[in-house]
C-alpha cells in the first residue's frame, strides 16, 4: 500500500501544541490544509468532528485515528502529529492518546479508503512501533520508521 | 421435556420441527387426521386425533405428564379453553396464540394472569414490533436485537460500489478497534457459511453482522456507504390490523404515512382512527394511483395485505417505480426463498415471527437467553451463559475449539459489551452472542454444557 512509507514530511508534526480534542483536530487540518490546495480547514474539521461524534477514533493503546471523507478532495493524505503530554481522546481504554494519523479521502474512493485504515490500523497494533513513534527525537527519525513500513 | 403442541397448522409445524429437531418429546394435537399423518411422516413427533379443547383428548395424550403447553390452533376460543383445562393438570407454561384484539389490546398482563397463561401471543401484534424495529434500520433487511437492544445483528445485501465488496474477511479484520464487528455469517444462493479469513464479500451475498448498537452509524457508512435513518415517506398497502397497528405507531415518529386499502368501510374506520395518515381506497396494484399518491418517492413500502400476491405484486410494482424498500406480509412459507432474486428486501413471515416469540420464551429457562431464527436463512443466533467453569477461564477465542458453523458475536461480561477478536480472553459468567447454522446448535450446548 505504502501510505504510511510516503508520508510528507510537512505532514509530520512531532510536537503538536493542542491540549484538547477540538484543537487537536483544527492542529491536524490545518496542517494538511496548507499541504493541499482547495481544502477547506473548516469544511474538513467538521467532517472529522462529525465522524467523532459518532464513536471516537481513540482507538486505545495511546493512539487516535481521526478520519473522513471530503467531496471534491482528488486523493488520500494522511498527516501525523505526536503529543507527548498526551490528549484526553474519549478513547477506548479511558486512557489519553499521543499518537495521531489523521486519514482523509475523497467520498467515492470508497474501497482504498478502507484499505488505508486497515494497513493504519496493523501498523499501530504493533507495541514496538508505536514505542519507537514515541521515542523518536525529530521528524527525520519519524521519517525513518515510517519509511520502514511495508 | 415433554411438550404438547395443539395445532398442526404452519405455527404449530414450525415450533413441532425445531423443538423435536432439538430432541424434545413433541406431542401435537389436531383434529385433522390429514395434517398429522403428514407430519408424523415428515417429523419425529407423536400425534394424537381430537379437539385441544376436549378434557378427554388431553388426558390420553398425556398432559399429566406435559411441562410445556402451546396452543396455536386458528380458533382464539379453543386455544384459550384448552390452556385453561390444562391448569388442572401439572402443566408448567403454557402459551396461546390469539388473534382477537379484544383479549390482549388492554391490559395484557392481567389477562394472562387471570387466564393463568404465561404468554399470550398476537401474530399481528409481533409482526407490527417487527416491522417498527426494522424502518428504524433502514438499510438492513433483518434487525434482531440482543442484551437488551444493546447488541445488534444486522443483515446486509452487498450490492456492487460498496466499499466491503471483494475485500476478503481478514482485510476486514484488520479495522478491528477503529470500527468493532464481527461478520459472523454470508448467505450465498441460499447456502449460509461461516467465513474464515480468506472469504471475500461478493455482490449478491447476504452480509451477516454483529455490532454494538452505538457502532451501527459508522459501521454501516464505512461498509456499505450508507447511512440508516427513519424513513420519512411512508406507504402502507393494506389496512387490517397490522396495517392499522404500523401507520398508528409510525405516526407517533412523525412519519408521513400514505395508507392504501381497498374495503371503502374499513377506509371510513382507518381515517376516523388515524390523526394524520393518509388513507387511499384502492388495491395496492393500481400503479396509476399509487403514482399519483408519490410512490414512487417512498422510502418504504409495507405490504401487509391478507394475500400473498398482492403483497408481492404491490412490493415489485412499489420498487419498480422507485420506492428505496419494501417490506413484505408473505404467509406461504414455500415462497420465501425466491423472493431474494425477484428483489423483495425484506420478507417477514408471521408463522415465523410467531414461532420465534414462542422459542424465545420457552428457552428463556436454561442457559440459552435468547434465540432468533434468521428469516430466509437456516441459521440461528442465541444469547447464552457459558458456565463457570475453569475451562473458560482466560482461554483465548483461537484457542476455544468452537464448532464448525458457529461462531461468537459479542461477549457480554457485566455491562460491558466486547466485540471479540481471536484474542479475546473468555471469562466464566460471560454471557455469549453465538450464530450458527442448524446443524451445530447441539455442538454449541455440548462445547458450553456443564
């Protein structure tokens, strides 16, 4: 699939400053926004708000995965951010998430948007990973790990 | 256990063939010596010749030694009498099928206890809760419900563009945690399997789910591209009870309900009735009308005449113009299974939903909970206790040797609901959401007996 292996690197923010849910979500649009041109910030943080009003995408295990679908978007971006003080998320386990890969898709991309979560999804699983996520210094380490992956 | 059916008509065939199926000692009673021979060919039941209203009949069938007493005969009276002479003997539960509104519409409760019957059952009334727990999904074609409506099974027809189409089950798989479900079962020509992973979802299958209720939203978008809602437009063909009973409770969610019936004195009683539905005298096969009345702009179309033809015929020609669904009254068990290809969504059968309340409460006793057969389909899905017994105890799911044609759905332990994964770790007490096909219903109670 290699989503993963080809993040940009703009896309990658190690330190995000947002303390809560919402802002964290503004953080990760807008930082795609700026990557991508005819997106709309506001048009994509209420996609992805909407999504979190159905079930958080906490999914658990520290990790978040705030995801959509945008009409008129021609491809699939994903855009990674890491707080190591960690976000209240209403994940699964209760417990705060620190790791987050934003995924957006066009709308009728319908069937690789579901592949893009899952190979999302089986990277995360791994503890190592994620470990790895947590202990890396700068966006080229993360760069790197990224890049590792199948 | 001992169980004396009266009756031999399609309820009492039904509930014959899965009790005694289930190795139950069946005794059915019938006054239609035609009947009985036919079934006593087809099932391993003991029939006896008489009136279930009759002492005598009763007595020589053995009642003194009966612990289940169901009477589902098409007379109200002699289902009721025959329970109440049943009181005199040792009998445990007993069960009567009645058509009548006027013995359950007020206070049921209390007319159950005063005729000392447990359960009371209407065949128009379970159909109606039927048809309102199914428009609420709107996309699904079957809904049933567990741990208290908080675990749903759904069933799906794939259908070609949605995102589940060609991915195999362990692609599925893999959204585990992001989106929890469990597919627990494809229909294909009629065949249900169990899919392992390699399994692909094909156009055409019918997709067997299990998820919590919360999760149907956004299950249900990522999988098929849709999105269930109440419907908002509405029409009914066929204005007896059950027709009457739906457009009532649908008014009461606000939906706009156009109600086609062709008897001109019953219109006058529907439209006296019903605040705000609409209510049309014509046959449900009069295309010019239903057109002009916005058929062909309906969410749902529910047919639920008194004939089978009709229903069908008005649920093509509902769908042919438009309509986006249809439910549909089908009596003649023997159709069912063609209906699937001729496009009919949703065929609900009142012999089965009947036998199905019935089942529900006569295995409410043991270790099973809960049990819903599926329609059209010969799985079934049962809620039950595994026992507390160290077995169990952190054994994880890949590791269990369930049995072929079964599998879990949902695991209940305290309030909390888990969609389980191979990993999950059984814990005794839990109490298990299990789907299987017909044949594993006695490895299941094997694997799980004490």
């Amino acid at each position: 699939m290699g989503l993963i292996a080809n993040i940009k690197k703009d896309l990658i923010i190690p330190e995000l400053h947002a303390t809560s849910k919402k802002e964290v979500l503004h953080e990760l649009a807008a930082a795609v926004v700026k990557q991508y041109q005819g997106l709309d910030e506001q048009t994509l943080y209420q996609i992805l708000l909407d999504r979190e009003n159905l079930g958080s995408t906490g999914i658990g295990d520290t990790v978040a995965l705030p995801h959509g679908k945008i009409k008129g978007f021609g491809e699939i971006a994903i855009c990674f951010g890491r707080s190591r003080d960690g976000i209240a998320y209403d994940a699964l386990d209760g417990k705060p998430a620190h790791l987050f890969f934003l995924l957006i898709a066009p709308e009728d991309t319908a069937t690789s948007y579901l592949n893009c979560l899952a190979e999302l999804s089986r990277f995360l699983k791994n503890a190592q990973t994620r470990s790895r996520l947590m202990q890396a210094a700068d966006p080229n380490e993360l760069l790197a790990i990224f890049a590792q992956t199948e | 256990m001992r169980i004396m059916i009266v009756g031999a008509g399609m309820v009492g065939y039904h509930l014959s063939e899965k009790l005694s199926g289930e190795g139950q000692e069946v005794v059915l009673i019938d006054q239609d010596d035609n009947k009985l021979r036919r079934i006593e060919r087809d099932l391993n039941v003991l029939p006896v010749l008489g009136s279930g209203a009759s002492a005598r009949v009763l007595e020589e069938a053995g009642i003194d030694k009966t612990d289940l007493f169901i009477a589902v005969t098409d007379s109200d009276e002699v289902n009721l009498i025959s329970c109440i002479i049943s009181k005199q003997y040792n009998v445990k539960t007993r069960i009567a099928r009645v058509r009548n509104e006027d013995f359950y519409a007020q206070g049921t409760a209390q007319a159950e206890r005063a005729l000392g019957i447990d359960l009371l059952i209407s065949p128009d009334l379970a159909i109606t809760e039927e048809i309102m727990r199914l428009i609420t999904m709107s996309q699904a074609f079957e809904v049933a419900e567990f741990a208290r409506g908080r675990i749903e099974l759904l069933g799906y027809n794939a259908q070609a563009g949605q995102p589940c189409v060609g991915k195999s089950l362990q692609d599925l798989r893999d959204l585990q945690g992001i989106y929890d479900f469990v597919i627990v079962a494809i229909s294909r020509n009629n065949k249900t399997i169990i899919p392992r992973g390699k399994d692909r979802i094909e156009v055409g299958d019918k997709v067997y789910l299990v998820m919590r209720k919360k999760d149907v939203p956004p299950v249900e978008n990522l999988l098929f591209n849709a999105a269930s809602h109440a419907p908002k437009n509405a029409f009914i063909v066929g204005g007896g009870t059950i027709g009457y009973l739906v457009a009532r409770q649908m008014e009461q969610k606000k939906i706009n309900v156009r109600l086609v019936e062709q008897n001109s004195k019953r219109c006058e009683f529907l439209a006296e009735q019903l605040e705000h539905t609409v209510v049309l005298n014509s046959n449900g096969l009069e295309a010019h009308d239903l057109l002009d009345e916005g058929i062909d702009q309906a969410d749902l179309v529910i047919s639920v005449t008194n004939s089978d033809t009709t229903n069908i015929l008005s649920s093509l020609l509902a769908k042919h113009h438009g309509a986006k669904k249809c439910i549909t009254h089908i009596t003649n068990p023997g159709f069912i299974p063609m209906l699937g290809k001729l496009g009919i969504d949703v065929p609900l059968s009142p012999r089965q939903v009947a036998a199905n309340m019935i089942l529900r409460f006569v295995r409410g006793g043991g270790k099973i909970v809960n049990i819903t057969t599926l329609q059209g389909s010969d799985a079934e899905v049962i809620e039950m206790k595994i026992p507390n017994n160290d077995k169990f105890a952190d054994l994880p799911l890949k590791y269990l040797e369930f049995p072929m044609g079964a599998i879990i759905g949902a695991i209940m332990r305290g309030g909390e609901i888990i969609i389980p994964t191979g990993d999950t770790l059984l814990q005794p007490n839990d109490n298990l959401v299990v789907f299987f096909t017909k044949d594993a219903l006695q490895a299941v109670e094997n694997l799980f007996g004490e």
